[in-house]
C-alpha cells in the first residue's frame, strides 16, 4: 500500500508518491461506520506507541499477537514518536473481511478495515502516512474492554496484494542517530557505518538548499535497513530493490483529493557502501530534491520532471552521462524509468535531467520551480499529463511544448 516517491538505481535514485489528512473538523463520508470500541482500540494502539506502552499495546492485540508486538516496542525503545496515530476507514471500503478471512477465525465477529497510520518522530518536520489492511476479532467472553474486539492480524489480505507496513524496528532493536537536519534510523550492528553518512547528508542537504529557490523543511528521517532482505520486507518488494541505493518514500492522502504527504529517505547499505563520499552527496541530494519539492507535488507530474529535476539539483551519483545516439520523438516516459537494463534505465534519467537543464539555461531555477509548483498543483482534474504539461510550459515560461522538445532534442543529440 506504500509507495516509493523516487529511488537511485545503481545508476541514482527514483521517487514514487502518498498525502496530507483531512481537516479534523471535516467528517470524511464513509460507507460504514467502525465499531467505537475498535475506534478506542486503535487509539490506544496507537498512544502506546508515543508513551512506550507495552502494557497497554498488549491489551489492544490477540494474544497471539501479544509477544511480537511487545517485541517490536521494545525495539524502538530509543524512538522519540512524537506522533503514532492508527485509524480505521470505510470511505472506499466497507468490512473486508470475505469468507475467508472470517474462516480464519471460527466462532468470532471478525472486521477488517483499512487503516492509516500517521506518525511523526522526533524533530521530523510533518507527518509520515501510510496505510494498511487490519483484521480486528471479537470473542464475547474476552475481558479487558473494548467489548472483546482485538487487533488479530495485519496480514490477513496479502494474497490480493493488500499490504500493511513493516517497519525497522519489527526486525530488530533500533540505533537512532541525529543531526541537525537528519534523524538515522537503523540497527546496532550498522550504525558505526551510518554514523558518516549524517555528515553526508548534511552536504547533501546544503546543495539542495542552495539549489532549490522554495522554502524547504527543516527535519528529514533517514531509515536505514542492515540487508537487503529487510529492505525487501519492509517495501514488500523483491526483483526491484537490487537496482536501487537510495530513494524516497510518500504518498498522497486521497481522503479529501490529492495532497502529498510527508516523505522519508530509505538508504540500501548494501549499495551505498559501493560508492565513494562525493558520489554519496550526489546520491543524498538527488534524493533531498524529492523530498524538498513533495509539498508541491501532483500527479500531473510525470517521471521525467521529477527525475530530471532531481538529477540536475542533486546529481548523477558519481558516474558518466549516458547520452548520445538519435533524440528519442518524446520525452521519456514513465516506464522506462524502472524496465530494461540498468544502462538503458540510466540514460533515460540522464535524458530527462537535459529536458529540465534546457529549461534552467533558459529560464533559470526559478523558471522550473514556477513551472513545477504550477503543474502540481494540477491534482484532482480531468486530462492527461502531456495535457497539463503542455499547458503549464506555456503558462509559465514563454516556450510552447513543441519549442521546449526541440531545444531538449538539440541536446540529446
């Protein structure tokens, strides 16, 4: 239910989106309503998170649960939430559970709801949100409040490929490391490793702040998993994770139309490891350019504006251009930032970074910031991208699309 914002294949980094909750004042409609013993049930979930509650996390779970969730909070003894909220939704959704989630557990009321989890750690400047699928069971004669119901599962709708988050510390103790801009999170066993990335950051950080003509926040978390099966785990990803180093986590809250949320920075140490300090700024500053500009994005934006703008504020991550050969008929399209051949995949970034390059040479950042900012704001509308975008070109700079494609053609040539 995740999705990467941006990442850095062994070539750089992609982005990939999440959103921003509605006011609390406005009532959202929904299909259903949700039992207000499960609504006290995932408050309670949730503050044990900010509180370090084990005893009261234990009492909102199956005791089959009990064990590995009081494992987990023990884990992220050292993480300062400053926010942990879960809440369950119908609007698109009524009760999930079918007949054979409900088989999975006979002789009970059985719920499952889609829920969003919120949280905020530290200094970190907004709020990260994810969402996932979360089976609740009631048993009449169970004592402890909320009128028996527990959290029973978070697992129950994988085979549809409804996927609930799994976080760092669900695999082992954390080791949380700061700077001024960055949180670090990771595990003991890397975090002497780690510890130098924060200043790698730092000088990632001062060349997106000097590149990018936005206010930009001031906190970012860095989540840092030991192995490249954790990473896997936690992304609920396999064949693409061993192309990437490094990408950014987000999403849009679809509650109340397209808003973007809150994004993190995911390290694959495995991979980072490979490269020298300077390419590691490229890569971290590529990065940061996804983060810094989430506030201002849409779905209008295609792959090729946001990669392009990332490579020319961030970098290449140390290695060569790939560039050269006809000019492609278009702008790169989405898809071939992420099939075919890690070179291929590498000369489409590079290709997109020289559409934005011909914009920066002619209009300067703040022509592109304009012209970003414009086009995001594009959210819950009718057209399609090239449409928004031909607009937004001519809207905000004084090129036409056809103008802006053979000055981008010129130079890929």
């Amino acid at each position: 239910m995740r999705r990467v914002t941006s990442a850095l294949v062994l070539v750089l980094a992609l982005a990939m989106p999440m959103a921003s909750a509605p006011a609390q004042t406005d009532r959202v409609p929904q299909i259903e309503e949700v039992p207000g013993p499960i609504v006290q049930l995932l408050e309670d979930y949730g503050r044990s998170f900010v509180d370090h509650d084990v005893g009261l996390l234990t009492q909102t779970v199956s005791s089959e649960r009990r064990e590995t969730e009081a494992k987990a909070l023990q884990n992220a003894s050292d993480v300062d939430f400053e926010r942990f909220t879960v809440r369950a939704t119908t609007q698109y959704s009524g009760n999930l559970a079918s007949k054979r989630v409900q088989n999975l557990y006979p002789d009970m009321e059985v719920a499952t709801y889609h829920v969003i989890l919120e949280s905020t750690i530290g200094p970190e400047s907004g709020v990260f949100e994810e969402d996932g699928i979360f089976t609740f069971t009631k048993d009449p004669e169970r004592g402890g409040g909320y009128d028996g119901w527990r959290l029973a599962s978070d697992s129950d709708l994988e085979p549809l490929g409804f996927f609930s988050p799994v976080h760092l510390w669900d695999g082992g103790p954390m080791s949380v490391l700061t700077s001024e801009h960055f949180i670090l999170l990771t595990h003991p066993g890397t975090a002497d490793e780690m510890r130098p990335v924060l200043e790698v950051a730092e000088r990632a950080y001062a060349k997106v702040a000097e590149f990018w003509p936005r206010p930009i926040a001031g906190n970012f978390v860095i989540i840092a998993p030991s192995t490249s099966e954790e990473l896997g785990r936690i992304l609920h990803e396999t064949a693409g994770v061993s192309r990437f180093v490094a990408f950014v986590v987000g999403g849009a809250n679809r509650e109340r139309g397209w808003e973007p949320t809150d994004p993190r920075v995911f390290i694959h140490v495995d991979h980072l490891r490979n490269y020298g300090t300077d390419a590691q700024v490229e890569i971290l500053a590529h990065e940061l350019i996804h983060a810094v500009t989430r506030p201002l994005s849409g779905p209008k934006i295609p792959n090729f504006v946001e990669e392009g703008l990332a490579n020319a504020g961030g970098g290449t991550g140390g290695r060569r251009m790939v560039t050269g050969g006809p000019a492609p008929d278009d702008f790169p399209t989405d898809e071939g930032f992420v099939t075919g051949p890690v070179g291929e995949i590498q000369g489409v970034y590079d290709r997109s970074q020289l559409a934005i390059q011909a914009l920066i040479d002619s209009f300067g950042v703040e022509g592109v910031a304009r012209f970003y900012e414009t086009l995001g704001k594009e959210r819950v509308v009718a057209g399609t991208d090239e449409y928004h975008v031909r607009r937004t070109i001519e809207a905000t700079t004084d090129w036409s699309y056809e103008e802006w494609l053979a000055a981008w053609r010129k130079r890929v040539g």
